[in-house]
C-alpha cells in the first residue's frame, strides 16, 4: 500500500509543477508590445481626421485596414491592423490612408494615442 500512496503523490506533484509552469505570466520582449499591430511609417492627427501612412507594395486599401478604438482614463487609444496580409508583388512603396474622427469615434478635442508603433525613417 505504501508503493501507491508514494505513486500517487509523484504523480499528483508532476501535476501540480506542470500546472504551475503554465500559470507563469509571458513577458514582453522589446518592441513587439502588440506585434499583430500594423507599424506605420507615420501618423498625423487633424482636426477632423487621422492619417496612417503603411508599407505597400501596390495593393494596400482602406477596405483590408480594420481599427479599434479603447478608451482609458479620458483618452482615446487607438489601434490599426490589416485584414490580411498584402501579397502583391510589385515595388516596395507607401500607401496613406485618412480616417475622420467620426469613422473613428472619437470627438473633437479628445486626448488621442496612436498604439501602433511608428517605425524610425532609417528602419
């Protein structure tokens, strides 16, 4: 009987370790915060709209970019993606693309952050 209680608490601690090493909190590696975002080449706030400029290579369109707007403490975070990736073949360029603040949701005179990154021009 001893051998069994002895089996069962190896396999109730395996257990209990393997639970514990999934319950660890993941850590960020440097610059990929949110690495699903879309980085821009750069961004510029309006008065009445803001404008991305992305990577393109012929095909990039307002219809493949989809964007989230989160509000925290009396600002408006906002955060843009592609659909789908590009698989055009052509030369390595720039698309700009202009959202309104209403498309957005966002109302005039609100604090705005941008969480996608921006990359540096020597990037």
């Amino acid at each position: 009987m001893g051998a069994q209680y002895s089996r069962r608490g190896f396999v109730l601690a395996g257990a209990v370790f393997t639970l514990a090493g999934c319950a660890t909190t993941p850590r960020l590696v440097a610059g990929e915060t949110w690495p699903e975002l879309e980085p821009l080449l750069a961004v510029s706030l309006g008065r009445y709209e803001v404008t991305i400029r992305i990577e393109s290579r012929g095909c990039a369109d307002r219809a493949n970019m989809v964007f989230r707007v989160d509000r925290q403490v009396g600002r408006a975070v906002v955060a843009f993606a592609r659909r789908r990736l590009e698989t055009c073949k052509g030369p390595k360029g720039w698309a700009e693309m202009t959202f309104s603040y209403d498309e957005l949701g966002l109302k005039r005179g609100e604090r705005v952050v941008i969480a996608n990154p921006v990359l540096s021009p020597s990037a």
